[in-house]
C-alpha cells in the first residue's frame, strides 16, 4: 500500500482551480440569461404557433453550440511550449526520495484506479524491484466503470499502457500531458475506436485522466528524469477499482467481470514480483508474464494463443538488443523494452517529438501514432 499520500484537493490549488474556471462561470451564466430571455419571449408570443416552433429550434441551436463549447474532449489545441515541463522536482519530493532510498533517475511504473480517483507512482530501487512512492488524487474522469469502447463515447480508458518519451507533450493544453497509447494491442483486437487518451492538467476529462496542473506537474518531472535516466518507456496499468477479493465479489454481475478478471492477474503478478508483468494479447485476451512471453514470433492479438490449436505465427520477429546492454543485459529494461519490430518502426522517429493533443483528436477521427505497445 502506498504510504505517502496527498489530500484530496489543497486550499492553494481549489484557488487556482477557482481562478481558472472564472471565464467558465460567465459563459454559464451568460447561458442561463439567454435561456431566461428566450424563456420570457416564449411566453410573450405563445399565441402564435409558428413562431413558437421557430424559437424551439433557436433553443436547441444555442444548447447545441454550448453542449459542443462545455464537453471538449482531451484533444483541443495546443498552447506555446512553456516552462512548465522543465521545472525540476519539488524540493519536498526530492526529500522524499531520498528518504526512502529511491534515485530521482531510477524508473518508475503507474498504476490508477478510476472508482478510488488515484494515481500511484512506483520507483525502481537499486535491487531492481519497485516500490510505493507517492498516490495523487485524480481531479477529474469521465464515463463509468468499464473500458473505453468507441470513438466518442467519452470513456476512460482500463487496460495494460505503455508511455515511450515521444507520448509525453509539453505543449499541451491541459497544461501538461503525456498519451496512454489507446488502442493497444488488445483495444484494436475488438476494433475499438478513438485516440488520444492522456493523463493531463486542467481538472478537465472527457476520456482523460485529468489532474490539477500542480500535481500533473510532478507527475510529468517524474517521468522526464526517468527517461533522462535511461528508462525507454514505462507502464501505465488503469484499473477499474483496486484489485482486491471483495471489489471483485460486489462487481461480479457486471459485463466487464471477465475483463477485470484478467486484468487483476496482472496486477497480481506485480504484487507479488514487484517488476511490472510482461503483457501479451492472444485470443482477445490480456496475459501477465505468459509461458509464451519471450518466443520469437509476433503473436495474433485476436488469435489462438502459442501452444494451442490452430497457432499460426504472424511473422518472425528480430531480438532487441538496449543500446550500451549489449554485454550485460539489465533484466528490468528487458521487461519495459518494445519487443516486435513493428513497435520499433512505428516509434522511429518520435521519441524526441512532442505532438500536440489535437493532432490525432478523437473528435477529429484521427487515429494515434503513439499508442502503447502491447
């Protein structure tokens, strides 16, 4: 269990959060006098059947315009690179740190949990083996329990992520943002649509992870000196809830049951190795460190799995050497590299981009190129 925690929102950022929404304020209110306007008009000209239908159409329209103004999805714009992916860890972090004996370039590995709104960030110790660091209050996340399933639906995303550098945008704007890889291997097996799932800024989601900017802050150092360090990329593992028997027992009528099923043997695995699993996706399923893992053919995400009948290799894929590993192999970079070549000449040339959100935007009907590499 994660031992250091924040509290849920502080008084300094619920100030800023309440400065930032001010603009937002008016244009809801500006909303009500305009419905409060036609409202009065309504009842002025009731007498007059046609003109009542027109002033039905004109209410609709406005609503239309304001629904499309207030329900942005995590992909609008991007604003001038700022200063804010550059600034250093906290003071107060570094302390924690170096407290519990974690370097500030060792790896890390996040794990979220939608119904508890949490983010824990983990750290690599010099036995290579991740341990607790912090847990940050999610401020905001749209949609329900369960996977995000379509383009549109405004659903955050549950599954096995994966973030190489090139995800990770300064330039967003939800302050600051890096993209968890939707679809995945495993999304695009049941053809499942839409892009650009992030954790960002700005307190706002509509299919994100949204968190305050202060805290989005850390969390993007964090992960800058991770990959500073050498770290090529980490896992993002989203939960529905935490694992555990008894949230299992109170869901197990829900649609989802088989999917949180596989789901929590990888977050099992990693209780109980503390090195984030080896993720494959075969028979449209998700399995955590597999018999398979480490055969030299790319499996079929949406066929038989290696062993069973009717296995049919897709092609053979080339063993990966990390460059300055050549002589002796770190185990847990083996664990976090990419391991088709298909990840590799999709990733090539984008580990030093930083693209803006809306360049693949869900509400465009774009498509990602830097989904995770499951």
């Amino acid at each position: 269990m994660v031992q250091a925690r924040l509290s849920r929102i502080s008084s300094t950022e619920q100030t800023v959060r309440t400065k930032k929404y001010k603009t937002n304020d008016h244009s809801r209110n500006l909303v009500k006098s305009v419905f409060k306007l036609l409202s009065i008009w309504s009842r002025a000209k009731n007498n007059d059947p046609k003109f009542a239908g027109r002033l039905a159409v004109l209410k609709i329209t406005i609503l239309s315009l304001f629904t499309g103004l207030f329900l942005t999805a995590c992909s609008q714009t991007f604003e001038p690179t700022s200063n804010a992916a550059k600034n250093p860890i906290p003071k107060a972090t570094q302390e924690l740190l170096l407290k519990k004996g974690m370097r500030i370039s060792s790896p890390i590995f996040i794990r979220i949990y939608k119904k508890e709104s949490e983010l824990e960030i983990w750290k690599q110790k010099d036995d290579g083996l991740f341990y607790p660091f912090k847990s940050y209050p999610i401020c905001n996340w749209s949609g329900k329990l369960g996977p995000k399933i379509k383009q549109g639906d405004k659903q955050a995303p549950e599954g096995f992520y994966r973030v190489s550098r090139g995800q990770m945008n300064p330039n967003s704007k939800f302050h600051l943002s890096f993209n968890l890889g939707y679809p995945n291997q495993y999304d695009r097996s049941f053809n499942r649509t839409g892009a650009n799932l992030m954790v960002h800024g700005d307190c706002r989601s509509a299919g994100c992870y949204a968190m305050t900017d202060a805290l989005v802050e850390e969390i993007y150092a964090l992960a800058r000196e991770a990959f500073d360090g050498g770290q090529k990329n980490f896992d993002v593992h989203a939960y529905p809830f935490r694992m555990t028997t008894k949230n299992m027992e109170k869901h197990k009528r829900s649609r989802w049951i088989k999917f949180w099923r596989d789901l929590k043997k990888g977050h099992d695995e990693f209780e109980q190795t503390r090195i984030p699993p080896i993720i494959r996706v075969c028979e449209r399923r998700y399995h955590a460190n597999p018999a398979f893992a480490n055969i030299n053919f790319q499996i079929n995400p949406a066929g038989p799995c290696p062993g069973t009948p009717g296995f049919r290799p897709m092609r053979q894929a080339p063993r990966l050497t990390i460059a300055g590993q050549e002589k002796k192999r770190d185990p847990i970079q083996d664990v976090l590299r990419d391991s088709t070549d298909e990840v590799s000449k999709r990733d090539k040339g984008f580990d030093q981009l930083s693209l803006p959100d809306d360049l693949f935007s869900e509400d465009l009907g774009g498509s990602s190129l830097r989904n995770g590499v499951y």
